[in-house]
C-alpha cells in the first residue's frame, strides 16, 4: 500500500496505480500504468521486498527471471522500469550491478546458463525464450529505490500525514467569496430564498434581488462566504488527505444536524439558524480535518448538504 501511495507523488503522470502484490501476482506488487492500456502499454513496475537485510543478487535474480517470464508467456508486456523498493535498499554488489546495465545482463545470462533453485521452475522452451528475451533487452530498465527517496516523495502525497501521523500542511488562506453567482451554486442559495421569502414574501424573487436586500443581503453574503469556505477546504483535502477524507467529515455533520432539520421548527429560518447552531456544537475531533477547519467550514458544508439535497430548511407543510 505504501508504495501504491508513494507513486502518486512521482513525476511521472500514471493513469492508473493498481496495487497487484499476491498469489498469481506475476512478479508485479504495483504497477502504473502510462496509458489506458494497462499492462499492455506503456508501464512501470514496482516490487516490493520486506526483508530484514539489504537485497542482494539472490535476492534480486529469481524476480528478474519472473519478470521476463511474464513477458514470453504474454502476461504483459516489457515494463519501462523495474524498481526493487525495500526498507533496507539494496546491497554494494545488487547496487554496483544495478548502476551498470551491461554488466548486470551478463550477469544475469550467465546465472541463467548456470542453472539453479530459481530456473527449475521453467521449462527449457521457456528458458530459452526467456534468454532470447533478456539478451536484447535493455537492462537499465532494472532500477532500486532508497527508502529515504521515497519518504521525500511520499511526503508530497495526501497520504503521507495519515499513515505517519504528522502535522496537515498549512492551509492557504479561503480567498475572496466571488461576486458573481455561479450555477453550481443554484440549489442552496433558492434554498435560502425561500427562506427569506417566507418571511417577506415581497423580499426578492431570487438571489440576485436578495443579495441588494438591505436585511437579507448581508445574511445571504454570510452563507455564501461558508459555502465558499467549505468548498476551499474540499479542494484543500483533495490534495492533503486521502480521498474520502472530506465526505466523512460531511456525512458527520450530516448525522449531527440531521434530527435537528427534522424537527419542528416556526420557520424555514429558525430551522437554518438551529442546524448552523449544532453544527459548531459537534464533536468532531476525530476528523483527520479538523486541525485546519473553522466554524465557518461546518456552516458551509451544511449549505453544501442542502446543495446536494440533504438539507432543507423551509418544510413543506411550513
């Protein structure tokens, strides 16, 4: 898994990261894809060894072999590279032998032609395909991964302060809410409306009157700079948390304002003001979030909820 979360931060842009690691896995633990033509396109390969020592030739030998085999038997197809990631590195002469193409496709050939534990698993066609294969292959597709190097990548991912339990990134600030109104804000604000309707049917026929309202307007800019907040704070998770990080945190607001919004209420807005009230009062410490949130970010993923169609705050029967 760690290593399927380290390749998201890696320069190169994978369409794909599948994490392939058990029985029947063909020597592959994670592979990335370049294209949408899986393993039959352009990939990298990533095996992964959890060894207590430094990985050594013998170590390395027996996956080199799995691999070519899996290319001959038409499994997929050569990878672009062929990363050995284990804790411990690699071993001076698996690291001497890795820095040197040629020399380690001779050395590979030669334990081939040798024999030993690791060919008796092959029959002779396919050693033979396999050797045909490797002797016109270019062996610096065969690369090793320091753990170090990959702790500084894997910092860089919304993974890396959930598995090791550090400090979120600092949050950039929300920005200005914008003037306009925009369509992917429909839904909460003729929510809103409504509510200020119900109290002065004469107040404005949507948003855009409202927003000039010298008593609603003010209220209606308040709940558009939540939205917004909470829509910064989504944005902000997408790139800091892993994914589902923020849907939780919504569907626990959801849970802890829900009663509230069901219950019976004089108005459409004493029911919003009620649910924004318990909203600040939830306990949501738990909340991989909740060391970068603010008030403001509960009471926009309640218009967020109301958005979605999950919160609404003139009843029908109000």
């Amino acid at each position: 898994m760690f290593i399927a979360e380290w390749a998201t931060g890696v320069a190169v842009s994978y369409r794909q990261i599948k994490q392939l690691g058990g029985s029947g896995d063909r020597g592959v633990d994670v592979a990335a894809f370049k294209t949408d033509d899986g393993l039959e396109g352009a990939w990298d390969c990533f095996q992964a060894k959890h060894y207590v020592g430094s990985l050594t030739w013998s170590d390395a030998f027996p996956e080199m072999l799995k691999l070519f085999h899996g290319v001959v038997d038409a499994f997929y197809c050569l990878p672009d590279r062929y990363v050995f990631v284990s804790p411990r590195g690699c071993g001076q002469t698996l690291n001497r032998l890795l820095s040197k193409p040629t020399e380690l496709r001779r050395r590979f050939l030669e334990q081939l032609d040798a024999g030993g534990a690791a060919t008796r698993l092959y029959d002779g066609r396919s050693l033979q395909s396999i050797r045909d294969l490797a002797d016109s292959s270019d062996f610096s597709i065969f690369q090793s991964l320091e753990f170090n190097e990959m702790l500084d990548v894997h910092r860089k991912t919304p993974y890396y302060a959930d598995r090791f339990g550090a400090s979120l990134p600092a949050r950039p600030a929300v920005g200005q809410t914008p003037t306009a109104l925009a369509p992917d804000e429909a839904i909460y604000l003729k929510k809103l409306v409504d509510v200020y309707k119900e109290q002065d049917p004469v107040s404005g026929a949507d948003a855009h009157e409202i927003a000039s309202h010298a008593k609603y307007g003010p209220h209606l800019q308040r709940q558009r700079e939540a939205f917004y907040s909470a829509e910064a704070l989504r944005l902000y998770a997408r790139d800091s948390v892993p994914d589902g990080t923020f849907e939780l945190l919504q569907e626990d607001v959801h849970t802890g304002v829900i009663d509230t919004a069901e219950a019976n209420h004089a108005s459409g807005l004493d029911r919003l003001r009620a649910v924004l009230t318990q909203s600040g009062q939830l306990d949501l410490g738990a909340h991989a979030l909740i060391s970068v949130s603010k008030l403001q970010d509960r009471q926009g993923i309640c218009h967020q909820l109301a958005n979605g169609g999950r919160l609404t705050w003139v009843a029908v029967n109000e």
